[in-house]
C-alpha cells in the first residue's frame, strides 16, 4: 500500500484500485490536531460511520467496498472504498442554531448568506434545516463559511443544487432516526465526491461525534449551551484553557480525555443500540 494522504484525523492509502481509509485516534479541534489522543476514537467513528452509511444506503450511495478486507493492522479502524474525486466543498447542514453559525448569525442575522428570523438564541431550533457549506482547508489552516453563490462559482449551479438537496436530506434523515433514539443532531458536515459515472458519492464518515453535534433530547433547553455527546467538550476545555487556537496545541488533561472518550461511547451505543466492547 502506498500513503496517499494524511489529514487531521484520517490516513488514506492507495491499495490497487481501491483506497483504504483509516481512521485515527486524533482529535483536531478549530482545524489543529491536539497532541493527546482519545483512545478507541479510530473505531468508534469508523464503527458509527458503517452503521449510518447502511442506514442511508437508499438515500445515496456511499463509498463503501468493505469494512472486513483491510490490512490486519487497521482493522476495525478502516474501510476500504471507492476512488471518489472529492467535492472542493464542506457540505454543512444545520438544523439548530450553535457554535459559528451562532457567532455569524448574531453579527449579521444570517448563516452562509441564508437569512433567519429575529429573536433566536443559542440552540434554537431553526425554521427548516439550513444549507451551510464552508471552503476545505489543508491541515493546519481553517475552514471558512462561504455562501451557497460560492459553492455554485465553484461547481456550476447543477451541482451546487445536488450538493445542497443530498446534504439536507442527509440531515434530516439522519436527525429522524436520532430522534427515536432521544438523541438531537443540532448539524453536522458530510463529504462528497463523484464516482466515474459522474455519481455523487457520500464519503469520508457520516454523522459521527467528529462531524456532528449531538445533544439528548430529554435536556434541551434553548438558550443555553447543550450537553453535547461530541468533542464540544474539548472545545470548551481549550476555550477555558486559554489557548489561542493556533498550533501547537496543548496537551489535553487524561480526565477530559476520559471524558471524551465516554461521550464517543455513550452516542455510539445510544444510536445503534450495540454494546461497545
């Protein structure tokens, strides 16, 4: 196999026509890798990704090949997939008001150029789910809100559309099934590429505590800042450390890895319903 890329969280190695996507025990928040990893992390997002992906199958398709013919070293922290070539764009779909799209919203009354209603506070459900892309930074530099114009400057207007239609209705799929589970998904960032026939292909992970905000149902209260089974944690404990979100980061204290770790333990047993082991 050959080392192709290694993101922040994930390492992507050639392996004849297919790739085999790995994933780490990293954790990057505000677009830096920590130097302290959450054990189990690799697994669990890959864990929690295999079951959303067969969950929305029908939906659109997804760059799986196969979760058990990997190298023995990876194994239950990789897949292999598809060659995909990506989608220059994050596709961001929000359904509750928090964290940037807060931030941006309280300066302007919009979120990625989508105009929202006066009066709404930290956590308030949005009117609709909301199609909030954001440009795909290279390790180590930051991710920035662009507008749906953007995208379509970027891709042409047939595909920006696609894009958007596939993003929210991955959200809402993905926040009905939650829901019955008494877990909220306040947004989350899916990845796609196209395959050869000019299909767009989900990627990457879906709908996991790295690429989602999850929040219990039974103690949400707009207004506030949410329990979050997520690494929200971790950026509460960098915000209160003081460090000024550049790199290097901080080493993370072991009982907010711990802590972490529970989190990543807790949605992933609570939305599948399997025991992690």
């Amino acid at each position: 196999m050959e080392l192709l890329h290694s993101g922040k969280v994930r390492d992507v190695y050639a392996d004849g026509d297919d790739l085999i996507l790995v994933a780490s025990d990293r954790i990057s928040i505000y677009d830096v890798v920590l130097p302290t990893p959450i054990p189990d992390k690799g697994k669990l997002l890959t864990a929690l990704s295999l079951w959303w992906f067969a969950q929305l199958a029908d939906l659109v398709p997804n760059h799986v090949v196969s979760a058990t013919d990997v190298p023995a070293e990876f194994a239950g922290r990789a897949i292999r997939c598809r060659r995909l070539e990506m989608v220059p764009v994050e596709c961001v779909a929000r359904g509750y008001l928090t964290g940037g799209g807060l931030k941006e919203y309280e300066r302007t009354g919009a979120v990625s150029g989508v105009p929202l209603p006066r009066g709404l506070v930290e956590a308030s459900i949005l009117p609709e789910p909301i199609f909030t892309p954001s440009t795909k930074a290279p390790v180590g530099e930051h991710d920035e809100p662009i507008t749906y114009a953007d995208v379509v400057a970027e891709v042409g207007e047939a595909t920006a559309e696609r894009l958007r239609q596939i993003t929210i209705d991955v959200y809402r799929r993905g926040a009905e099934i939650a829901a019955d589970r008494g877990i909220l998904i306040a947004d989350t960032k899916i990845e796609l590429g196209w395959a050869p026939d000019g299909t767009l292909v989900l990627a990457d992970e879906l709908l996991t505590s790295d690429s989602s905000r999850f929040w219990p149902a039974a103690s949400y209260q707009p207004g506030r800042p949410q329990f979050s089974y997520d690494k929200q944690y971790v950026r509460d404990w960098a915000t209160e450390s003081g460090w000024n979100r550049q790199a290097p980061a901080p080493e993370v204290p072991a009982e907010v890895v711990e802590a972490t770790r529970a989190r990543y333990v807790d949605v992933y047993e609570t939305l599948t319903g399997n025991r992690w082991e």
